[in-house]
C-alpha cells in the first residue's frame, strides 16, 4: 500500500492516476466496514452500506476540501482531515439507511400465514451458557462489555482505540463538537469500568 498522505492519493487521482484512488479503499475499507458495522451489526447489510460509502466518496472526491469546515472556522486550522470527511459520509449514510430499513412496516415480515418471520428469528436475550466460560480471555471480556454500551458510546471507543483518531477527528467525523465528543469518552471509560466490575 502507498505511503503517501490521503491528500497526495487525492491529488494523484485527481491528476489521473487511478492506482491511487485503490490505494485510498485499501487504506480506508475494512475502517469503514468497522464503523458501519456498528449500526447494523449485520455483515451483509454493512458491506452493501460500505460500498455505498465509497461510491459516495468517489463520486465527490472532487468537491473534497480540507479547508471546508465548521470546525475550521472555529479552531482557525487546516479543516476537515480526508479521514473526518470519509467518516462522516459512513455516518450519514448509515443513519439514511437505518431510517430506509425502520419504515418497513412490520406487518411485511408477515408470511401467509400471518406468523411473522422476524419476530420467530429474534435471539433469546437470556446470555447463553457458553458465555461463563469466556470469561477468562480478557480480550472477550472486554468486546463483550463494549457490546453492552450504547450505539453512541461504542462508537467514540472504537474509533478511539482502534481507529486511533484524535478527538478533534472523531467530533468532525460525527458532526458534534469535541468537548461533547470529550466528554462522552470519559462518560463510555466510566460505563465501561461499571459493566467491567459488575460482570
């Protein structure tokens, strides 16, 4: 993979090498499908939204500027990151999409029958035997209390700690400011360390 920063990518493809624009998905693919993944907890409907992202992403590569930013005018700064600006799209689009998929009326999972097929596929809430023994794998303990944190929570975490974005670019990634975005990490460590010591 190129180790050139996004903007220089940007710039190359922009100037006709298209190589760079397949260096820019590698780079950014499976932090995207990661972030999507969140809303939706489900692998085939996070592909379609990621891909949806990175067509949306190259459609406006263009338009792309850094220096575009209700933050920028704040902070007096460059502006939005690429990786701000990319994220933001894998936001709005997953919301667009969440709101597309809760306007289906739930009678539509009705078969002929009038059982309905959604509601017989739901996993029993009760946590399952095999869950006691994965307590002794820190690893599962932890993605297993992260689970049990709020959508908003997770998602400041996980971009956090395995994205490794600055709080400035997690607020221009979620459209919030990074005092709120400050806070709600210190808010999701404190839930965390509860669920942690309650389990």
């Amino acid at each position: 993979m190129s180790l050139d920063s996004d903007e220089k990518l940007i710039s190359n493809y922009l100037g006709g090498d298209h190589k760079s624009l397949e260096f820019l998905i590698q780079r950014y693919l499976k932090p995207i499908y990661n972030f999507v993944y969140q809303y939706f907890r489900n692998s085939d409907e996070a592909e379609d939204v990621t891909q949806e992202v990175f067509v949306k992403m190259w459609r406006n590569l263009k338009k792309f500027n850094p220096k575009k930013s209700y933050f920028a005018k704040i902070r007096n700064k460059q502006g939005k990151s690429f990786r701000a600006w990319v994220f933001s799209i894998a936001k709005n689009t997953s919301i667009d999409a969440l709101r597309k998929k809760r306007s289906i009326p739930f009678s539509e999972f009705e078969n002929e029958d009038g059982k309905n097929i959604f509601v017989e596929k739901l996993e029993d809430p009760a946590p399952l035997p095999n869950k006691i023994f994965e307590q002794a794998n820190l690893t599962k303990v932890l993605n297993s209390a992260i689970e049990k944190l709020s959508s908003k929570y997770r998602t400041v975490l996980l971009l956090r700690y395995d994205d490794h974005f600055t709080f400035q670019e997690i607020a221009e990634s979620l459209g919030e400011s990074p005092n709120t975005i400050r806070s709600r990490h210190r808010r999701a460590l404190a839930y965390l360390n509860k669920i942690l010591l309650d389990s």
